[in-house]
C-alpha cells in the first residue's frame, strides 16, 4: 500500500503540559482509521498538525505526492460573509466552479442562464457531480444557498463544513468528531457514504457504534506509545484488553522476581 501520510517522532506542547512525545505512524491509502486515545491527550491537536493547521514541536510529517486533504474540525472555519452557496463551491475545480454556476442560476431561477450553464455542465461532464452534491446538501438539511454563514446557527455551521469538505472528494479526509450535531438519519446516511467512499480517512470520534462500522484500522496512542489494530472498534476491544492483560502479567512477573 502507498503511505498516503508519514508522522516521524512527533512531539507537541500545550503550554507545560506535554501532549505527546517522539510518536510516529503512517495512514496508508484507501485506509478508513480511527484514532483512539484518553481526553486532554490531544487527538485534535494532532489532527491540526497532521492537516498543516499547526506544526510539532519536534518531529517530522511527511506528505506523498502532494496529496489533497479534506479537513473537518470541530470548530468550522468559514467565512461569515459568504452565502451557503459560496462557501460550499470555495474551490478552484472547474467543475465545481462550473456547478456552483448552475445551482445559483437554478435559485435565481434565471432561465437564460440555466441554459447557458448546462450546455458548459454537458462539455464539462459534470452532472454526476452536481447530483452527489444535491445529494449531500440534501441529506444534511442544507437548502437555504442564498442564507448568509453568519445566520447560521452552530449546528447548521458544522453541517455546512462538513458539506464541504466531503463535496471536495480529498484524498485523506481527516474528520474530528463529524457526528456531533447530526441527527440520526444523518448519522446513518453518513455511515454509508463513508463507508463506501474511495477517500482514505483518518477520523476521531466519541461515537462507537459509528467508529465500528466506518473504520477498518485503529491506533490507539497512550502512554506516549502507538499500537495498531487490523481492524474495528470491537477487534480493538478484545485486542486492547489482550495486551494489557499481557502487560500486567509482565509486570507482575518482574516483580515476583525482584522478591527472589
């Protein structure tokens, strides 16, 4: 498998406290990981290092071949001033450039120009894109495109952001707890988009059952240390309990020896 994202003897600060120290693992492409570790430990500020939001202390990330990453956090990062419609189509693709045109022609109901727009969607081959995007506005209550992002509530915020970044078809999608404000008809018809995309994805998220039908690979990082499951959340469980059971019954056993 390609290394799609390389994290070399990462070590970060937050103020005094030391969030990790001199950590390192790779997310290979078409993988679908979670990772998993204790509150205050800083997952999502790993996340932003990982996405180029902030840099490590120390260490090293390495990207392949100038992949695309799609960055959901928990906080959006949008732009009050746009309209929804503006905001989701904030890309360079011409496609997308190409769909914006034709949606904000369909809700100005602009005849003249939803004729012009199709003929260049047709020489562009972009119908399937406009309708995934449809579908994704649609399944996630998006259907205000004229509103503007500064009259959004939080939640329709998140929904917006998250529209976005799957709209972009990234290569690594990193997603930091994409079910929060989600009602459960979203959750699920995100479940399986997700499950079904192509995108490699690196995700954290407090919501088990969601973890355990999306991801195929966790990294658990505790105790400044990385391990690694083939597999899902419930793998991980057993697995998890396996090796601290090992470790117990190391320790243990050097201590009965000390006795000696």
């Amino acid at each position: 498998m390609k290394p799609y994202i390389q994290a070399e003897n990462l070590s970060k600060r937050w103020g005094e406290n030391l969030l990790f120290d001199n950590i390192s693992f790779t997310v290979f492409e078409g993988q679908k990981v979670a990772l998993i570790a204790k509150n205050g430990t800083g997952k999502s500020t790993l996340l932003n290092l990982l996405s180029g939001k902030d840099s490590p202390d120390s260490g090293l990330i390495t990207l392949t071949n100038d992949i695309q990453i799609g960055y959901f956090e928990q906080i959006p990062n949008l732009n009050p001033a746009h309209t929804v419609l503006e905001e989701i189509f904030t890309s360079d693709n011409i496609k997308l450039k190409t769909v914006r045109e034709f949606e904000l022609a369909i809700a100005r109901n602009n005849q003249q120009h939803i004729a012009e727009i199709s003929a260049k969607m047709d020489e562009l081959n972009a119908w399937d894109m406009e309708f995934e995007i449809k579908q994704i506005l649609t399944q996630l209550k998006i259907n205000l495109l004229e509103q503007k992002v500064e009259e959004l509530s939080g939640g329709q915020q998140k929904r917006l952001s998250l529209a976005k970044v799957l709209i972009n078809k990234p290569d690594l999608l990193i997603l930091d707890e994409p079910t929060n404000h989600l009602d459960l008809e979203m959750i699920e018809w995100l479940e399986s988009y997700l499950e079904k995309s192509k995108s490699t994805i690196l995700m954290v998220t407090h919501d088990r059952y969601f973890l355990d039908r999306v991801c195929n690979e966790i990294i658990e990082m505790e105790d400044n240390q990385i391990y690694r499951y083939q597999g899902n959340y419930s793998y991980f469980l057993e697995k998890r309990a396996e090796r601290i059971e090992m470790q117990q019954a190391t320790v243990s056993k050097a201590k009965n020896l000390l006795r000696t």
